[in-house]
C-alpha cells in the first residue's frame, strides 16, 4: 500500500490515522501523485481562490473510496487537518466496516485533548465513541482535586533504570539485560547519582522543592539490595521534607527479595509496582518472562510482610497466545490480591519489539473486550479510572489506563501523563519536562537514549541541563 501526501504538511498525523486501521503493516510513503496506482490512498490539498479542497481517494483491493470537503483558505492549519483527518477516517471505515472507538484522536493524551472540548464536539469532529468520551470524563473528574493538591514552585523525580532480566517479545522500550550491562552497571549508577547532584543544586538555586519521586524502568530491582542502597543514597542532596510519594517499579517477580523490599522500604518508598502482565503461564513463556504466577503471588505477599501498603500490578490485554477466558482469569486472579492500584495495558507493537518482525497479532475484537471486561470488573470491584495514555500499534486501537481504590491514585503519573508538573528526570532515555502552569509553556530536556551513550556522552548531559535555568529565570 502507498500512502500520498500531496501538497500539505499534514504527514505524522494522516499516517498514525491511517495505521490505527490496519496491524503492523508495510507502508510506501510518498508525495508524489504520479504513485497514485495499484492499491493507494491518496490525500491532497488543493487551493484554489479563497477556498482549500481537501480530499482522499483510497482505491484498494480493486475498490475505491473518493471524499472531499471545501474550507475557507483562512482555515487555521490544525483545523485542516481535522478535516482531513475526518475525511479519511470515514474513507477507511467504509473499506474496513471498523469503527475506531477513539476516532480521529491519535496522541498519547487523549484526556488532555478531550478536556478543552465539549461532548458533542468530541463525538462531531473527533468521532470518539460514547464510552470512551465517558471514560475520558470521569478520568478529569478523578484527576480535578489532584491537580489542584500540586504544590507551589513543586517538581517531581524521575529515575531511570533502563535494564531488565530478560526483554519480552513486545517490549520496545529501551532496557538491556542485566548481564550484557554487567561491565558497566557501577559506572552508570555513578553516573546517574552525579546527575541526581546536579539536580538537586539547580532546583535549590531556583527555589524548587520534589514532591514525588519515582524510580521506573526497565526493571529496577534488577539491581542488588547493595546497589539500591547507593542509588537511594543519592536522594539526600535533595529537600525530601515535602515529598507526598514516592514510587518504586520493582516490575519482575522474579527480581523481587525481601532483601530488596527492605531496601526500598528503608529509603522511604510507600509504593512499589509487582507486574505479572499475565497470570497465565503458558502465556508468561510465549512472550519471554522467566517467572510463573505463583512467583507474582509470593512476590506481591512478600511486599505486604515488609509493610508496602499501596502496590500497583499490570496486566496486559492483547498478549500473543492469550485470550479473553485467559485474560479475564488473569484479572479476576490479580483482583483476589486487591491491590491498590491495577493498570491495563493494551498491547502495543512498535518497530523495535520482537513481535512486531514476527507481525503476530491476535483475533480482532479480543483486545477490546479484553479491554470491556477490565473496565466494567474492575468498577465492581471499587476502581476507579485515573489516568490514561495511548500509544502507536495498539491492539483494537485500545489504551492505557491506570486505576486505583479511591485515595490510592498515583499523583506522579497524573502529573506525568497530563503534563501538569514539572518532572526533573535522570539515567539514560529519561526526559526531563518543565512545565510553566502559569501559561502552559512546556520544554522537554531528553538524555541520551542508551546507556552506553549516556555514559560516553555524560558531560553534554550535564551541560543540557543548565537549560533549566533559561526556562525559569
């Protein structure tokens, strides 16, 4: 298939709306008309006068799709693009018979984008499903009263350990084995604990005190008990007097001790993450985890006996092998654990991800009642929603979304998600994000992507981060 952009600048968006219909597929980009030819889908501005035409023609599969819509020349650049947007969902409906319960809405942040808009104009020029519009809702609901607790002059702490055990067929993030690291792991904690310094001199130079602090991966009890102990050694450079939370992503069972937990629980932390992802394990085998789900129950009691009394689990629907009586077993197993927090994931495939080469995909449509039933149990259960993300490639153009018992929300990925603080962040692929509330200015400072770069490259990073300075002074 060869998708055309002909005469507008409207790329990264037609061509995310135009994959949400299809699974991981071969793409031809062009933006010549002249590959207008065998099965295509071609998307043109044209103007003319005082008016733009904006069409889509798709012919595919010896059938073809024509739309078009008139706007004034003076129609702002993004509202064209909506348009556009608009144009060719409705083309790509007609081929595929789908709906996509998110319309036209691509982003990462579907809540933010939905809070500035009125119901009829999500469900109008966004085309998102009544639940998903709902869901959205409530989320703003949950989400009003923690963003309103956000302190003054306040920041969170982000740090990043981007190593695992083993990585999982579907993973795409950027996490190396423990053992490849091994000859440099020393050298990256000392790093990571130098930049740590670093931040914390800034933030005191210009009056920022932490509010949460969260420690994610990778897997960051990969580490050793000892190599904890370091790494949470390097939090007393800063003012930990007002922090609210503080989050560790212990992630794998199989990486979880009662010698680590101590170590956790003695730095501060009041919340850790035990991710099974699946509580099958002929599942757990088919996407690469070394552990079992009796290992995720001793691990999530091994951290009630050390006194964490909020724990968040993951679950992901959408697994290869895995289906909806597995993923409903999965859920109903995790629920009779009554975590604080459970998040559910819809599998995403991205281009680094195993799976994704593979193009191994699942029954179209399991992913979504996967999604459905997660929803509705959880409800029963006391969940609430609290935050929500989407990301490239889901499974039925599904999403993310955290949710909690009330009270137990996680105020660090609210702040993260809808971009509401400023998140000061270290290691290596971690993003540092200032964000100005007063007008809603956002800059993003981005390490190097893989530890041995973050280690080679280690001054321009401290370097980038005098950048802080500009933004706020």
């Amino acid at each position: 298939m060869t998708l055309i952009f002909s005469n507008h600048k409207f790329q990264y968006e037609i061509e995310r709306l135009f994959r949400s219909f299809f699974p991981p597929m071969e793409l031809k980009l062009s933006t010549d008309k002249a590959d207008a030819q065998g099965d295509y889908c071609l998307t043109e501005s044209a103007a003319a006068g005082n008016v733009v035409t904006l069409s889509v023609e798709l012919s595919c599969d010896g059938k073809r799709y024509s739309m078009s819509r008139t706007v004034p020349a003076s129609t702002p650049g993004k509202d064209q693009e909506r348009e556009m947007s608009v144009l060719l969902y409705k083309a790509l409906r007609e081929y595929t018979g789908r709906e996509l319960p998110w319309g036209i809405l691509t982003g990462v942040r579907p809540v933010k984008v939905l809070s500035k808009l009125t119901d009829e104009q999500a469900a109008q020029s966004m085309l998102v499903s009544p639940r998903k519009l709902q869901l959205a809702r409530k989320i703003q609901q949950v989400q009003k009263p923690l963003e309103d607790s956000i302190p003054t002059n306040s920041f969170s702490l982000y740090v990043s350990i981007p190593f695992c055990p083993t990585r999982c067929s579907y993973c795409s993030f950027v996490s190396h084995s423990v053992s490849q690291a091994a000859a440099r792991l020393d050298e990256y904690l000392r790093r990571v604990c130098e930049e740590m310094k670093q931040l914390a001199a800034i933030s005191r130079h210009l009056g920022l005190v932490p509010d949460t602090i969260y420690f994610g991966g990778g897997t960051p009890t990969v580490l050793s008990a000892e190599q904890l102990k370091r790494l949470f050694a390097a939090l007393e450079y800063f003012d930990l007097s007002h922090i609210r939370e503080f989050t560790v992503e212990a992630g794998r069972p199989d990486t979880i001790t009662p010698e680590k937990l101590h170590a956790i629980k003695s730095a501060g932390a009041g919340r850790i993450s035990v991710n099974p992802q699946t509580m099958n394990d002929e599942v757990l085998k088919a996407i690469g985890r070394a552990h079992d789900s009796a290992q995720t129950e001793q691990a999530f009691l091994m951290a009630r006996e050390v006194g964490f009394d909020v724990i968040n689990m993951d679950l992901i629907a959408g697994l290869p092998t895995d289906n909806f009586d597995s993923f409903a077993a999965s859920l109903d197993a995790v629920c009779g654990l009554s975590p604080e927090n459970i998040t559910v994931h819809s599998l995403s495939l991205k281009r680094a991800a195993a799976l994704f080469r593979e193009n191994s995909g699942n029954i179209p449509g399991e992913a979504e009642k996967m999604i459905d039933y997660a929803h509705s149990r959880l409800a029963e259960r006391g969940y609430v929603p609290y935050y929500l993300y989407r990301q490239k490639n889901t499974a039925d153009n599904q999403e993310n979304t955290g949710y909690a018992k009330p009270g137990c929300e996680s105020l660090y990925n609210t702040y993260i998600m809808e971009e509401l603080q400023t998140i000061l962040a270290v290691g290596a692929g971690a993003s540092t994000k200032l964000v100005d509330r007063r007008n809603g200015r956002i800059k993003r400072i981005t390490n190097h992507k893989y530890p041995y770069e973050y280690l080679d490259r280690f001054n321009d990073i401290l370097e980038n981060k005098r950048d802080i300075f500009g933004f706020f002074v």
